[in-house]
C-alpha cells in the first residue's frame, strides 16, 4: 500500500570531476614527413589505369599527410613546418 510505505528523501547525486590529459604522447605529434619525390633522370611509361591508381595513392598519402599536420598544429602550434599543397 502506497500511503504505509515511508517517505523517501531524494538527494541529488554527488558529482565527481577527474581531470584528463588530453595532450598525445611525443611520439604522436611526430611531423608527417614526404617520401622522396620520383627521380627525375629517368623515365618510364606507365598504362593508364596505372597512372590513375598511382596518382590516387601519391593524392591520398598527400591529404592524409595535410590532415595529419592540421592535427599536430591543432593540439601543439607551430610544431610542425607548413607543407605546400599542390592540387593537380
């Protein structure tokens, strides 16, 4: 029965704050670094479909790269050298 039963006090509950560290380890914040541009004292023709999937690779390995650096300057500016961005 509802009205037998004893009044309960509601308390709100205790609030606990822990402080994190959101900085990433050195080793993370390492500056993406180019590989080696292709040799320009040789020469080589590559068939079309080729010539796109290694484009697509070197493009994304470069975007990625880009993302990387704007991460790295989020979380600690000036770390690391701003790489020029050649758009095809």
């Amino acid at each position: 029965m509802a009205g037998c039963s004893p009044r309960l006090e509601h308390r709100p509950a205790e609030i606990v704050a822990v402080p994190v560290k959101d900085t990433p380890p050195a080793n993370l914040l390492a500056c993406p670094e180019p590989p080696p541009a292709f040799p320009t004292d040789q020469v080589a023709i590559l068939p079309a479909p080729l010539r796109t999937a290694l484009k697509t690779l070197v493009l994304h390995d470069r975007d990625q790269r880009v993302r990387f650096r704007r991460l790295v300057a989020w979380i600690a500016p000036g770390t690391c050298p701003t790489e020029p961005e050649n758009h095809p």
